[in-house]
C-alpha cells in the first residue's frame, strides 16, 4: 500500500468553482457561505445519496442516529452543522461534520470517527480562515492502519483509492479580500467495479465548506496643495516702462518777404 500527498480532480474542480465564485463586484457588500454534510454517494449518471446536510445562509444544524446505504456504506451517529453572515463591511461562515464509526464495503475501510471544520472571515482589511480542526482517527485500509496526512493517497487494490482528509484553499485579493476552504474526511474514488458498485462511483465521509469576502476600503483622498509660506511675500509687480515719445519733423526755412 502506498501513500502519497496529492490534489484530486475533485479538488481541483472545486477550486475552479471557487475562482469563478470569487469575481463578485469589487464594490459588493461583504458576503459569505457555507455547507457541510455528513455521508455522501454518487454513482454515475447522477443517482446516489446524501445524509445530513445543511447549508447557510442562515445556520442550520441537523444529525441522524446512524446511516447506511445498501452494503457498502454504515455509518453510526452523525452530525452536520453550518452558518454564514456578517455586516455590508465584514463575513464570516464556518461548516462542521461528524461521523462516528465508519465501515465501507463491509470492513475493507473502517474509521472509528471522521470530523472536518472549515471557517473563514473577511474585512476590509483582509480575510482568512482555517481547517486545521479537522481528523480523522483509527483508519483502517484493507486490514492496515492508514496515518491521518492531508491530501495523503491510498491505493485500494486494483479497484480504487483514498484520499485521507482532502482539503484545498482558495483566496482573492483583486478588488476584494476573500477565502474559501474545503475539507473531506474521507474520499473513495472506484476506478473499477467492486463489491456491487461501478467504476466511477464515489463515497465521501464528512464534507465542510466555508467561504467569506469583503469589499477593499477606498484608497483615501489626494491632500490639497499645500499653501504659501507666511515668510515669502508676493512678488511685486513689474515697472511700467513710459511711453515713448515721437520727435517732431523740423520745418523748412521760409523764403524772406520782398
């Protein structure tokens, strides 16, 4: 078994998503988002199923006492909680999720609890966020202990593969400032059929979302020009030259009378 830090196609998408997100209005006011969901299924040609999602604006929370999806997915408790808003000058979201006692295709993937947390916060002065307080413990992978790395890859046989906590980070600073987070628990990808599911069938365990961005402040004002100093007296204005005067044509003398 192998184990490798990676980016998937997954994520990637997301991020794309979020870019495109991200091109509000330099002047809109301050906004934010978030989502977060405890199981989710996706088979190909779009069926599958989705337990206990929420999404805000405004907060929402739901749980359910377990979950399980034919043979492949159960689940014990899980939870999901989300909430967005802010002022027309700041944001702030975050998303939560939690699934306890996780077995996938009938033990080959166990975990004894998943949790993701995404938050962020914007202002005029910047934004930020974090999804630090995500974990997972106890994975198991086809009878072997998986460590919890970010982003980390997990083969599945000739069947498929694990990505371990996938997570990426999306920020804008043109215009506005902005931050978009994501985090997955746990996510299967099948590359071929296994167990009763086709290829391209994808399980997530715990997915958080949070977004937020906020309008730069105006550049200030240019200062006026600054006034004369109190010491330099105004030029005085220059001299009028006089006029010139014009010489007179002299006469001829006249003749003497007879």
């Amino acid at each position: 078994m192998v184990a490798a830090r990676v980016l998937s196609a997954t994520v990637l998408a997301l991020t794309v998503l979020a870019l495109g997100a991200s091109t509000a209005s330099a002047a809109a006011p301050a906004d934010s988002s978030a989502r977060a969901l405890g199981v989710q299924v996706a088979l190909p040609g779009g069926e599958g199923d989705t337990a206990v999602s929420v999404s805000s604006p405004p907060e929402r929370s739901t749980t359910a006492a377990g979950y399980s999806y034919g043979e492949w997915v159960s689940t014990g408790s899980l939870s999901a909680s989300s909430r967005a808003g802010g002022s027309t000058s700041r944001a702030s979201a975050g998303g939560s999720a939690s699934v306890q006692a996780v077995s996938l295709f009938g033990g080959e993937i166990t975990a004894g609890a998943v949790f993701v947390k995404a938050t962020a916060q914007a202002r005029g002065a910047g934004a930020e966020g974090s999804l630090r307080a995500s974990s997972l413990s106890n994975l198991t992978v086809l009878g072997a202990p998986v460590a919890a790395t970010p982003n980390a890859r997990v083969e599945l046989g000739d069947w498929g593969y694990a990505i371990v906590l996938e997570q990426a980070v999306v920020r804008q600073t043109k215009g506005r400032f902005g931050y978009r987070g994501f985090v997955t628990g746990l996510h299967v990808v099948l590359t071929a059929d296994h167990g009763g599911l086709p290829a391209g069938s994808e399980i997530r365990i715990g997915y958080a979302e949070a977004a937020a961005s906020a309008p730069k402040p105006p550049p200030p004002p240019s200062p006026p020009p600054p006034p004369p100093a109190a010491d330099e007296p105004a030029p005085e204005p220059a001299p009028t030259p006089p006029p010139k005067q014009q010489s007179q044509p002299e006469l001829p003398p006249r003749d003497p009378l007879p």
